[in-house]
C-alpha cells in the first residue's frame, strides 16, 4: 500500500516538474496592441463584426486582418479612438448608421417556448425553458438584435434605452486629429 502511494506521489512530482517547465518553456505572449484595442470595444460579444467575440476582432484588427469600422455597438467613437491608436484613417461604419441604444423586450403572451432565441443571444441575457415563456434579463442585454431574427412568431421587440441617469455614460472622446465631419459618406 505505501509503495502504491509513493509511486503516486513520485509520478505526480515528475509530471508537476514536467507541466512547470513547459509552461516557462512554452510561455506566449499576448499580443499588446490586441489588448489594447480589445480595451476599446464595448464587450458586447455579439458578433455583428463578423468574428464571435470581442477579442477573435480585436486580434484581427490588430493583426490587420479586418478594418477598424466593424464594430456596429461601438460605433462612430470606437472607429475614431481606434483609428488614433493604430495611425489609420477613419472610416465610417461598415454597417451604416450607428444604432441608438436598445433593449430586447419579450412580449410574453406571443412567445411559444421555442428556445431559437435563447440559443442566439450571446450573452445568454435570455431566460427560459423549452415550451415556457422566456424574459430578459435587461442588466445583461446588449442589444445585439441576434435574438430577432431567429424568432418564428416577432414575439421579440427593441426597445430604445431612453437616456437617463443610470444609462447615461460618458462619450468616448473624439480625437483631436480626426473632426467627426471627415467620417461623412457623401
């Protein structure tokens, strides 16, 4: 029995040893200037760029994969800081128009219990069971709009998120060197 646990014990050193080198051996860096435009993007991980999340875009941004006006949720502000922080032109968003703020709101007396828009939100913001009635869970919606599509009865609406002293926050800060009249489409 003792030696069964001193083999266990020796074995479990000479892998701890092994996994510690590794991890120095091995290290990666993170990429800085990803980290720094993963910083800037609002975390809504709702994939409207394109990529699934936040960080898969910042990491093509940084590695010039993908231009900096994808990000529909940032908008215009996230375009400018983000064309001051890699020495780019602006650009205007590849989506159109920025989109004011909004809320998915589930009128629950059309929702069936489908599930097809708690399997869409990424941010899992939406509650429910299958064949019961889901809500929102307003502190966690970014709203995305990736739960409407895939509703078969439009139960889900936006709602604009009026400005008030709770959702008020404070603007990015437009960069000295780029005025917001040179991102006009005309």
């Amino acid at each position: 029995m003792l030696t069964a646990i001193f083999a266990f014990a020796a074995l479990a050193a000479v892998f701890g040893l092994i996994l510690g080198y590794s991890a120095i051996r091995f290290h990666v860096e993170g990429d800085p200037v990803a980290d720094q435009v993963d910083a800037v993007l609002p975390q809504t991980q709702c994939g409207q760029c394109g990529f699934p999340g936040c960080r898969p875009y910042a990491d093509a941004v940084a590695r010039e994969e993908a231009e900096i006006n994808k990000c529909v949720p940032g908008g215009e502000a996230v375009v400018l800081i983000l064309a001051d922080l890699l020495g780019k032109d602006p650009m205007p968003l590849a989506a159109g128009e920025e989109k004011p703020k909004a809320l998915a709101v589930i009128d629950e007396k059309e929702c069936i219990g489908c599930t097809l828009c708690l399997q869409a939100c990424p941010v899992d913001a939406i509650l429910g069971a299958a064949k019961q009635m889901h809500t929102v869970i307003a502190g966690e919606c970014t709203g995305c709009e990736l739960c409407l599509p895939p509703c078969p009865v439009e139960c889900i609406h936006m709602i604009p998120i009026s400005e008030a002293l709770e959702t008020w926050k404070w603007p990015y800060p437009a960069s000295p060197h780029h005025a917001p009249a040179q991102l006009s489409t005309a």
